[in-house]
C-alpha cells in the first residue's frame, strides 16, 4: 500500500526543486548505506531505542551499521526528513537488506521469531 505524497503535478514548478533538495544529503547517506550494509540501524542520542536495537543486534552476532543524528536537542530538521522519506515516525529506523523493518518493537519480533535470520540467510 503507498502512502500518500504529494505528485510534481500538485507543487508549483518554482518549489519542485527546492522540495527535491530539501536535507537530499541525509537521506542519499542512509540510501548509501542500506547499498552496502545487510542491516542499517538509524537513530538519535538520547533516545533509548536505538540502544535497545543495537544490543540487541549486539547480542545476537549480527552485524549493523549505526548511523546517528543529533538528538532531541539538535538536527530534528534533517532528521525529519528521514521521517518524510521512509514514512516511519521515529526512532529507531531498522532496514534489513535494504527494507524498513521497522523500529525496535518490529525488530524484537523479527529476532524472536527466528524471521531475522531468515531475512539475513
């Protein structure tokens, strides 16, 4: 199911590229690493969760990449882009193989399941 987002034909043309660009780096450093990592975790400082994941993923021998950004106090912009891009309101965002499984929930039932390591065999 996609969800909605607003088409080149609902912006006027003076925005269009200005909305293409807007925080394009962050988003073209997460798209780098998801090319060559099985498993992206995307976080914050401060925040928890992406701990959580991380021990997790720790714990169970899997290899990640971590990227961080900011924290509650600094680069909510950028990060919000993220959030724009892929649809997942918070953090952590957990991709394996390229695909947003999710957060840190999403990512304790993959693992507890044993489908973790069928997505990554």
């Amino acid at each position: 199911m996609p969800r909605a987002t607003l088409d080149d034909d609902h912006l006027h043309p003076a925005i269009r590229e200005r909305v293409a660009a807007l925080h394009a780096g962050i988003v073209h450093e997460v798209q780098a690493a998801l090319a060559a990592e099985a498993v992206v975790v995307v976080g914050m400082a401060q925040n928890p969760f992406p701990r959580r994941a991380r021990r997790l993923l720790d714990a169970a021998g899997i290899r990640y990449r971590y990227l961080e950004y900011g924290s509650y106090f600094s680069q909510w912009r950028r990060r919000n882009a993220l959030k724009m891009w892929s649809g997942w309101p918070t953090f952590p965002m957990v991709f394996v193989r390229g695909v947003l499984v999710g957060g840190f929930d999403e990512l304790k039932a993959l693992h507890d399941s044993g489908e973790l390591r069928r997505l990554l065999a």
